[in-house]
C-alpha cells in the first residue's frame, strides 16, 4: 500500500499549481519546471535522441507535455505505463484585432473556447493568459493580474432574468477592461513583459478567472477551483511521475494534452502524432525497431484521467438511479456502452487493483440513458495506439464553470492511486 500524502499538503500543492497555470502553455511549463526540479531532462524534438540511456525526460510542445522514465535494464520491447490527461480548460481566447469600444468602455474581442458555462464567468475578476510571439519568432509567456470582468445586466433592466439567463454568444461576453482612453489592449497585457507591441505577430491567449483557489464547508472538506478540469489530473500524474522508481519494470510516461476540450485534434492533442512520435522513439533508442514497437504497446497500459460528475444534489434526476458518486467516496471508474469512455471489464480490473494498492476507495460512473455522455482522451489513445486504456477522474461539481468544486478527500485519494498505477506489477 502506497502511503497517503497528508490532506493539507496534497491540497495546498494542487492549489499551487492550478494558480501556476492560467492557460495551458502556462501548465505545461510549470510541469516541466517541476519535473526538472526533480532531475527531468528537457529535450529538443528536433534533436538526435537514439543515444538516450536510462533517465528521465520530458518534451513540451506547445500547450502539451510528455514525459517519462526509462528506468535502468529497459529494453526494446519493455511495455509503457501511460497517465494520459489535459492541460486547456474551456472559457474564451482573445480575438485578433481584439480592441473594441462601446460608449466610453474598452471590451476585449473574446471567441469562446469549448463549452464553458457562460453564466459561471460573469461578474469575475478576470486576467489574461498565455503565449505571444514575436516577429522573429520567439514565444514568450505573459500573464496579467485582475484588469476584465463581463458584466452582468442589472435585474432592473431584465425583470425575467430569475426565469433564465441566454447570453448571446457575440455580444453578451465581452469583457471590460478599460475606460476612456486607456490605449490599446496589447499595450496592457504587455506592459510588464518588456516586448513592444508593435513587435508582436500572434498569440494564443485566454481568459482565466483570478480568484484564487479556496477550500471551504463545514469542515474544510470541498477546494473551490478554477481549472480543476483538468489539472487536478495533469497534478496527479507529475507527481506520480517524480514518485516513479528509476528500476521498474515499465516505462512511466506522463502526457497531458492541449485541446481536450475541442476535440483535440490538433499538433499538440491526443488526436495527433504526439504521444506515438514520442513512444516510437523511445523504443527506438532502446535498439527497437517497429515490430518491437508493437509488442511493447501491446505490453502496455494507459490511464485516462479526467474529471467527472458527482451527483448534483439539486439535480439528481439528471444521473443514473443506481449508480450515484458521492463526495468523499473517492476517484470515479467511468464507463459508457457506447466507448465515450475506454473501460472495459479488464480495465476495470486493473483500476480495483490500482485502488487496493493505494488503500483507496472508488466509485463507478455511468451516464442517465436521457442524457449525452461526454468523452475524454482515452477512446483516442486507444484507437491510435491500441493500448489497454482506462477512464477514471476526479468527482466535480460545476464542470465547466469558471469555478468547479470537488471533495478534498477525493483528490487526494485520486493523486495516492494515480501515483499507485506506476508502480502495479507487471501481468
């Protein structure tokens, strides 16, 4: 039994790092700046890596990252352990030309990003996130302090509003950020960074809710939280990731996707190259070539960790009669008939083993018949590498809000058994 990691600690560090990563190219380099803080080599795709020895590694691409441990006596046909999870949450990214002004206040032109709940992001503090670059092609991180807010129309103006708020998708959404005059928006999201706007030539930029992370209830028992769809997830695995043994009999590997939420096609989503470019090399460095390449995936094993859905206890007509999670009742098993989820019954298998190693309990998940169930990473992995794949998550209410809410008891038991799996002997 792996031992459990105190509450207060688990959560405060989670906390830290959903604060650390308002956007994912931001989550993405606060993982690789931790896992280098515990000996993670950084490479460079475009560089040689047939030479590569026992170590441990990491690649970031984009808004994506991947790593993973080649543990000492690896060989080519050693199988993969695979975390498998996402850094982007839905919301809104910035415009082109995003500068608009309406009767003395300066909005920012916003797209939405996925499916937010659009209500939850009104009357937020909220800042801006994410990657610029400039005309020589440099990348460059910036992230404001509280400077936007979309603000809601007062109950006098819309006497029905209690009966149902639709905001338009154009015109309901538009942050304000400024009065007046105050110059352009570029102007302000890069005074501090010390890059002159005029030298910008794009960016990849998102709106992220300010308030800090915040555990509350009678006992301190839920965390209050942006983001933890998912980067409760991508947490778990990069510290189940530094926690792997350099002498296993698997090769652990962490990949936390961008794009999720759209569909994640895309370079750096689990649609694309990205995680089989990385897994052919490894196996290629060991001396593999590709038949060894597929008896090590078939060898192999992925988790797909990402949030789900704790009964809503005003809603919960909306969920299965049967099979209802409960706060405090530990990490979810998700399962779908129609492969929205990836469990299978040998993958069920594999997570109660998982679980009983970490002395942790957990539930089953399973969608009402009446209502859409929604996907994840894992069919993908296992459609484009034909890995055993597995679904679990954390239990959320309020997915998709600006603001979601889980037990804390949940997300430390999902980060005891996450940290678990790496270590489950070998079938």
């Amino acid at each position: 039994m792996t031992e459990q990691p105190s509450v207060d600690e688990y959560i405060d560090d989670l906390s830290a790092f959903v604060t650390a990563s308002p956007s994912s190219f931001h989550a993405a380099a606060e993982g690789a700046r931790r896992l280098q803080e515990y000996g993670f080599t950084a490479l460079d795709e475009r560089d040689d890596w047939s030479d590569l020895g026992p170590g441990r590694y990491l690649v970031v691409r984009d808004g994506a990252l991947v790593a993973w441990v080649v543990p000492d006596g690896a060989v080519s046909t050693t199988g993969f352990r695979v975390i498998g999870a996402h850094t982007d949450s839905p919301g809104f990214m910035l415009k082109p030309h995003p500068d608009v002004g309406v009767l003395g206040w300066q909005q920012a032109g916003v797209e939405i990003y996925g499916g937010p709940l659009l209500n939850s992001w009104l009357d937020r503090e909220l800042c801006f996130a994410g990657r610029v670059t400039t005309r020589d092609g440099a990348e460059h991180l910036i992230a404001t302090g509280p400077v936007a807010r979309i603000p809601q129309l007062a109950i006098h103006l819309d006497r029905t509003v209690n009966e149902g708020l639709a905001l338009d998708r154009q015109t309901g959404v538009q942050p304000v950020w400024g009065a007046g005059d105050p110059g352009g928006l570029m102007d302000r999201l890069l005074r501090d960074s010390g890059i002159d706007p005029d030298d910008v030539a794009g960016w990849d930029i998102v709106v992220a809710d300010t308030q800090p992370p915040r555990r509350f209830g009678g006992a301190e028992e839920f965390l209050a939280s942006g983001r933890l769809d998912n980067l409760s997830a991508v947490h778990a695995g990069l510290r189940a990731l530094i926690a792997a043994p350099s002498d296993g009999p698997v090769i652990p590997v962490l990949a936390a996707f961008d794009h999720e939420e759209l569909g994640s096609q895309s370079r750096s989503g689990a649609s694309g190259p990205l995680l089989a470019d990385i897994l052919e090399r490894v196996t290629a460095g060991l001396g593999g070539d590709a038949v060894d390449l597929r008896r090590a995936l078939a060898a192999s094993l992925c988790l797909s960790v990402d949030a789900g859905h704790l009964v809503h206890p005003n809603q919960p007509g909306r969920h299965d009669p049967v099979n209802r999670p409960r706060p405090g009742g530990g990490p979810l098993l998700k399962v779908n008939a129609n492969q929205r989820y990836a469990t299978d019954a040998v993958g069920a298998a594999v997570w109660a083993r998982t679980c009983a190693a970490a002395g942790m309990p957990w539930q089953d998940f399973v969608s009402h018949n009446g209502v859409p169930c929604g996907s994840t990473i894992g069919p993908l992995t296992a459609t484009r590498l034909g890995i055993r794949t597995v679904d679990v998550g954390l239990g959320l209410l309020s997915m998709h809000s600006a603001r979601e809410m889980c037990h804390v008891d949940d997300a430390v038991a999902l980060g005891a058994a996450v940290t678990a799996y790496l270590t489950l002997p070998v079938d």
